[in-house]
C-alpha cells in the first residue's frame, strides 16, 4: 500500500475504472479471478503451513537437532540399532505431531469458519452475506451500524455515518464519513476513505474496496505486530514447564558427559548416553498432546453450543475465575416489551407513543430490542403521513438519537435516548394539553420520584423529547439537540430468565464469580440481580468510577459485584482492574460498546445474534445466550487443562526419577544400565503408552474450582514421584547386582522391563487423585497403555530381543521383578495422596487469596 497513490484522494469514478468495478459491484466469476489473484481477505498469516514448512520447523527444535547428531555418529561409529532406534523415535514424535495438528487445525478452522464474520456484497447485481474473507477489490459492500470495516475503500454513498478509528488514529470519537472529494493526504482527515479494523456506529454507507487482506493499513500494523504477539496464558505455562525441564535435562546430561569422560568412558558411548537421557527427560509428545486435547475440548463444547475461534482460551476458561456480563440476555430473557408510555406527570399519553414510533421508524443502522419493542407494539397510532428528512445518529456519548420528520404540520425534532441524556438537553415538559412548563428544579425532582418509582420495579426507561424546527428545516446537526421539550418516557420490561439464578449458582459452585456490568439505572441493575440470586451485593455506578484512579478501583473493585451506568472505556477499565487483582478474567457481551472490554479479557466471550465488532473481538462464540452452556464450557476448560496436566506429572515425575537413577547407576557401573538404543526403545514404548491421555475422563475436583500453572508444585509433584522411583531402582540394581549377580546384558534387560512396566503401569494412579480403583481410565488409554506394555515384554522374550541388545531372563528373575513392580505401585499411590495434598492444599490457599470472604 506505500507504494500505490493515496486511494482516497482519487474520484470515484476513477476508482471503478481502475478496479474494473462497477457500482453494482462484481460478478461471482470475476470475484473468484480476484480472489486467486489477491488472496483471501485476512488480516493474520493462515494458521496452517507446508508439510515441509512443519517438518522444518520440528528439525529447528533444539532435542531433535541433537538427536539428529547423535544418529549422524551412531550411523559413522557403526551402531546400526542406535541410529535405526533415534531416527524412528525421531520419525514418529514428528509424524504424530503433524497428522495430531492437522487434524486440530482443520476442526479448528471448520468451527471458525461457522461463526465467521460476514458482509453484505453486492454480487452478480443483488446483495449477498459473504464472509469477509473472500471479499476482492473492487467489490462494492453495504455497511450498517455495528458492522466491521471489511477492507480498505472509499465511501460510495453514505447517510449520516459514522466509524470508530480510535484503532487508527487514537481518537475516541467518531468520524463522520461521506462521499465528497478529498484533498488531504492524512488519512485521519480522509473523510471519504474507510479503513480495515474500524467499525461503523452509525449510520450507514456503501464502500468501494480498493485493498484487502495484507496490502490494507490494518493488514500492515498486523503484520508488523504479529512477531511481538503476546503469549496467551497457556503458552505462558508451558514456557515456564519448558525451562523447569530444560534445567534439569542440562544438570543432568552434562553432569553424566563429565562424570564420563573423567572415567576415561568412550567419548561416542558417553555422548550417546547423555543424548539418550536427555530424551528420556524431555516430554517430546507434549505439544500433540496439547494440540489434540485442545481440539478434542473444542468438538466437545462445539457440541454443547460454545464455538471455540482460539484453541488456547479453552485453558484460560477453566482457569478463570471472574465472569463479567451485560445482564440483557443473559440474565435476562431479552424479549424486551413495552408496557407503558407515560407523561412527565406519570398519565398514560398517546402523543408520547407517537412521537417514539416516528424516532424507531425513521432512525437508520442497528434497531436496538427498545426500538423493536417500540415499533412490534399491538396499539401503534397511524404515522403514515410523516417523512424522514434527516438524523444525528446514536452514539455512545450522547446515548441518544435525534430524527429531522415532517407532516402537514411543519418540521420536528424528535430525540429519544437515556433520561439523564434527554433531560440534560431539554429546557421544558409536555403538559399534555399542548402546552409546555418549565424544566425546574421542582419538575426535576418530581421526574426523579417517577423515574426511580419504575426503576424499582425493575422497569427500563427511554425517554422521548421533540421541538419544531423552523419551516423549511432540511437537515439537523448537533447543535439542534438543546432547548427540548420532555414528551415523557416509554417503559419497558425484560423479565429475568428462569433459570439465570441456578445457572449463577452454579457458576459460584465452580469457583466463577458474576460480576454484572450494565448501560442501565443502579435500581435496574439492583432489582434483576436480586431476582437472580446476588442479593444485596455492592454497587458502582459510572459516575463513580470517573472519579477513581486506577488504584483506588482495583482496590474497590474486589468487594463489589454491580455496576451501573457505565460507558466502554470503563468496561475496560473493569476488567483491567481485577486483572491487576490477579484474577482471570471473562467477559460476555454482543454490542459494538462490548468490543474493547471483550478484546482486554483473558476470556472474550459473545453470542451468535452479536455485532461484527464483537464476534471478532471474542475468543468464542456462544450459540445460546445461558449462563448454563457457559458453565458447561469451565468444565470442559478444566477437563481439558486436567488432561494436559497428567501428561506433565507423568512424564516428569516417571522420565525423572528413572534417567537420575540410570545417570547415577552409570557412574558406579563398571558397564551403562542401559544401552542408548534401548533407552530410546524405553522412551518410544512410554510415549505410544500416553497417546489415549486426551481421551481420558478427569476427577470431579478437576472441574470444581480453577485451575493454573503451578510450577512449584509440578516440581514438588516430581520430586516426591520421582524419588519413590528412584528408591526402587536402587533397589532393583542391589538385587540384580547382589542376588542375581547379573551380568552386563541380563542386567540391562531386567532393568529394562522393570522401567518400563512402572512407568506404564504408574499411568492408572497418577491419572486421579484418589483410589486408582475408584476410577476408570478411559478404554483408549487403557488400550495404548496396556498394548505399549505388553509390546515391550513380548519384544524381550523374542528372538528379535538380540537386535536390541537384551538377553534371556528366568523364571525367577521375572517373579522377582513383578513383585518390585507391585511393590513399587503400592508405594506410588501412598505417595502420589502426599504429593497431591501438597498441591491440593496450595490450591486451597490460593483459592482464599482470590476469593476472599466479604
């Protein structure tokens, strides 16, 4: 785009030529030539990548580099069985990730996909929803109040629109846009020119798109920005467990190599040994693990109503542990209704109604619920006779709307908006006899009693106000919106939902505390949370916030669960504050006001029925607005984030205390515990074993409270697994050693089972909590784990064992290390209640932290 002239300052009819375009836009075989000339219309690279790009980038990892080496000089010193061992250890983590990841980018992408943000285009002559991805230059878009700028364009035509491009220039308020002639180069004064990112609040326009994807201005501040793209806090996990683990793999190597080599040990042998540990420690199956659990979570809460554009936020909604919401829609039934229109004396007026069905009428974009509350009302009065001739449309500073109509009668100005906003701007009351009283402090106070008397009842009000405007009156401006005449205010109700008062107390019961965020009146706000369980819980409204410093909110933030009357920027200020609390953060909301708020959470959250704005900037999409269907997708973030975490517990504490007692063994030995192919063996069997763990079910606890990254108690976790393993190596060495006086290949093939049967075998207790026989492991787990094991016995008691270097063992050599496999299994689940209660009882401290009593 810095190459191309500046777009904005050309004439349309320039514009269309250049594009070959036309104002009814393009044909469906001339938008397919462009989009395999331009390429799709997305603002980020496309998540997947070539085979060869995959395997490149799983080469680059430092292990597998090493690993590469180590086949290099196995292959040149003539080990054959330790070069065939690595490369196929190396093949099958590399080929399993790939084909796991495939397959989870594809049902990624097809959920996506679903729930993919559209625009109206104008194809082969009539308007078509298309998802914005395949849009092209030269395509003509009809734009609408809550949409998303698709593409970079120019304004066609445009009826009093308006765009945020606080993304692109800092400025919180809109800009109008129209189709007149540019002069200025800067694109904030572009006032004909409509930027990718932005979002339309008001208004409506047609665009000419001149840039899509990549060459748009948006596409270039993404494309800049996405090396520096902030971890999410499931890669920050993972990149702390990856530190924790790279420490020890190099202690323990290098401390191995050395050892070694001052023991005047082969150079290949000890390198290859100290590879083959380094192997043995690392968890080389966590990404496919992590990947194919991820999108396993994503089908299963595809299924339950909750799609899932970002696999990772399924992590961060089981860790969460705020949940911020608007309560209409969610709370509440949103079918809103009109069940009054009252006089500033409170009487029932006609007129009132009239003058608000002619506001919702003729008021262009989005209709809100109160305007088809309005319009969709049984006793309508006839309005027929008026004709729209101009609007300042809504937006969310003024919070109200103002329509130029007209009759027989001459020109009106009708506005209709928040009380506070219409009172602030009206100087007089409709009597209701045609004539008009003044606003004072006495009237002041008596629309007060009224409007806090509806409130109460948990009413919502919208109040009306209209002036004649002089004859001849053509158009309106914001300077027209003064000296009103308060015509009264239109009631409205939006019951709570039945079943908002369990779906919360099931939330409460996970550990997620409601916080509700709302545009409405405290009284409003106050009665539907009473009706759905948060009785007597505090309050801020906006006011108060404005007053606050960034300090002094966090600090109040904790103890208060409502707020009132506040603007976007302080939804984002909300949800910035408990996050400076060190809470995880959700927030669910559908408008255009909802999208900085859902963008700042850990969690963004809309619906299906939301605006452009919002759905984009969410995390996932829920397809039933119910607090219900979202408790159901914490359990399945917890569900999943329990199944990860097995695997770390599993591969740390087993590959841990078996490579330190191998590494110490070999120091001591006058020959290695285990040759380097048959620990790669070992970790190939381990491996194939854990591959069902994202099939697993998990304990109930793992789903009742949140749940995070807890470095410190991974490693206690290990420490205290792997030392019981460790203890029974020892003891395995002494009686093959001492008992059995076992030789050099018998030694190592004994060792060699009794690994691997407790490294499998240890799977079934450490995947729960409580008594393994309490539960059930899932049959797929069962299958690989059992299969892997067997697999390894039978592999040792063939002919093919001499390949691998192993040696016949006896009856009673067997019978010896079955009772050391039981043993230790015994000792393990004693020992897997004390590592777990540590961490349990951290949890809980934890827990009291975050939530503390109020």
């Amino acid at each position: 785009m810095q190459d191309r002239p500046l777009f904005w300052l050309q004439p349309i009819e320039t514009l269309l030529a250049q594009f070959e375009s036309r104002r009814e836009g393009l044909s469906s075989e001339e938008a397919a030539h462009r989009l395999a000339r331009y390429g799709r219309n997305a603002f980020h690279p496309p998540a997947g990548q070539s085979l060869l790009a995959k395997i490149a980038k799983r080469m680059l990892n430092p292990l597998v580099a090493i690993l590469l080496v180590a086949a290099a000089i196995s292959s040149i010193s003539g080990d054959l069985g330790s070069f065939v061992i690595i490369l196929t250890v190396i093949t099958f983590s590399i080929t399993l990730d790939i084909v796991q990841e495939h397959h989870a980018e594809a049902a990624a992408e097809n959920l996506r996909r679903s729930v993919a943000v559209r625009a109206d285009v104008y194809r082969d002559g009539k308007v078509t929803p298309l998802p914005v991805e395949d849009i092209v230059p030269g395509d003509v878009v009809e734009l609408r109040a809550g949409d998303l700028i698709p593409a970079d364009g120019v304004v066609i035509e445009a009826h009093n629109a308006q765009v945020n491009e606080s993304l692109m220039t800092g400025e919180a308020f809109p800009s109008a846009k129209n189709s007149g002639p540019c002069h200025s180069p800067t694109p904030a004064d572009a006032a004909n020119a409509l930027f990718a990112g932005t979002s339309m609040v008001g208004g409506n326009a047609v665009m000419l798109v001149v840039a899509t994807g990549q060459d748009t201005r948006f596409g270039g501040i993404v494309t800049a920005l996405a090396a520096n793209e902030p971890e999410t806090a499931l890669e920050k996990g993972v990149h702390s467990l990856g530190l924790l683990i790279l420490r020890l793999t190099v202690f323990l190597t290098l401390f191995v190599l050395l050892a070694h080599l001052v023991a005047g040990r082969p150079p290949i042998e000890s390198f290859l040994f100290a590879v083959a540990l380094a192997v043995g420690l690392t968890p080389e199956l966590l990404p496919m693990v992590m990947t194919v659990t991820l999108a396993r979570g994503a089908l299963r809460m595809a299924a339950k109503k909750v799609i899932v554009k970002r696999l990772s936020a399924i992590h961060d909604l089981g860790a969460m542990d705020v949940l911020c919401t608007d309560k209409t829609g969610t709370l509440t039934q949103a079918t809103v209704t009109l069940v009054d229109h009252l006089r500033p004396d409170g009487a029932t007026s006609d007129r009132l109604l009239a003058f608000a069905t002619i506001n919702s009428r003729f008021e262009t974009g989005v209709r809100s619920p109160l305007d088809q509350a309005v319009l969709s009302h049984p006793n309508l009065p006839e309005t027929g006779s008026w004709q729209r001739l101009g609007e300042v449309p809504f937006d969310f500073e003024r919070r109200c709307v103002s329509v130029l109509t007209a009759d027989g009668d001459g020109p009106w100005l009708i506005s209709k908006g928040a009380p506070e906003a219409i009172l602030s701007r009206a100087t007089g009351l409709d009597g209701g006899d045609g004539a008009v009283r003044p606003l004072d402090d006495t009237a002041r106070a008596s629309l007060e009693q009224l409007q806090q008397a509806q409130v109460t009842l948990g009413y919502r009000l919208l109040a009306v106000a209209a002036k004649r405007m002089p004859a001849g009156t053509t158009a309106i401006s914001l300077a027209d919106e003064r000296d009103l005449v308060l015509m009264g205010f239109c009631v409205f109700s939006d019951p709570p939902k039945p079943d908002a008062a369990a779906a919360i107390a099931t939330l409460q019961s996970l550990g997620v505390r409601l916080k509700v965020i709302s545009g409405d009146h405290g009284a409003v706000v106050q009665h539907v949370a009473n009706a759905v369980g948060l009785p007597n819980a505090q309050m801020l409204t906006g006011a108060e916030i404005a007053e606050l410093s960034e300090t002094a909110l966090a600090a109040r933030i904790e103890h208060v669960d409502l707020f009132a009357r506040v603007d976007p920027d302080q939804k984002t200020r909300i949800i910035q504050a408990l996050q400076r609390r060190g809470h995880v953060v959700g927030f669910m909301g559908d408008g255009i006001n909802d999208a900085p708020a859902i963008r700042a959470a850990h969690v963004g959250l809309s619906v299906e029925g939301a605006t452009d704005v919002a759905r984009a900037a969410a995390d996932m999409i829920m397809l039933d607005s119910d607090l219900a269907v979202l408790a159901d997708g914490v359990r399945e973030g917890r569900r999943t984030f329990a199944n990860i975490l097995k695997y770390v517990r599993m591969g740390t504490s087993s590959n841990f205390g078996n490579m330190l007692s191998m590494a110490l063994a070999s120091i001591v030995l006058p020959f290695l515990p285990l040759l380097p192919m048959q620990i790669l063996l070992n970790n190939l069997l381990y491996d194939l074993s854990e591959i069902g763990i994202p099939f697993d079910s998990v304990d109930s606890g793992d789903v009742e409270r949140p749940h995070s990254w807890d470095m410190k108690g991974i490693l206690r976790f290990t420490m205290i697994m792997g030392a019981v393993s460790s203890v029974f190596d020892i003891a395995t060495f002494a009686v093959l050693l001492n008992v059995f006086d076992a030789q050099e290949a018998t030694f190592q093939t004994a060792w060699f089972v009794e690994s691997i049967a407790t490294q499998i075998l240890v799977i079934f207790l450490i995947r729960s909590s409580g008594p393994f026989w309490t539960s059930r492991p899932h049959w797929i787990l069962a299958a690989t784990s059992l299969g892997a094991l067997a697999f390894a016995i039978a592999l040792v008691v063939s002919p093919l064992r001499s390949v691998f270097g192993f040696a016949p063992i006896g009856a009673e050599l067997g019978l010896m290390l079955a009772v050391i496999v039981v043993c230790y299994l015994i000792c393990a689940e004693l020992a897997k209640r004390l590592a777990l209660a540590n961490l349990s009882s951290h949890r809980r401290r934890r827990r009291h932290a975050v939530h503390p009593r109020h």
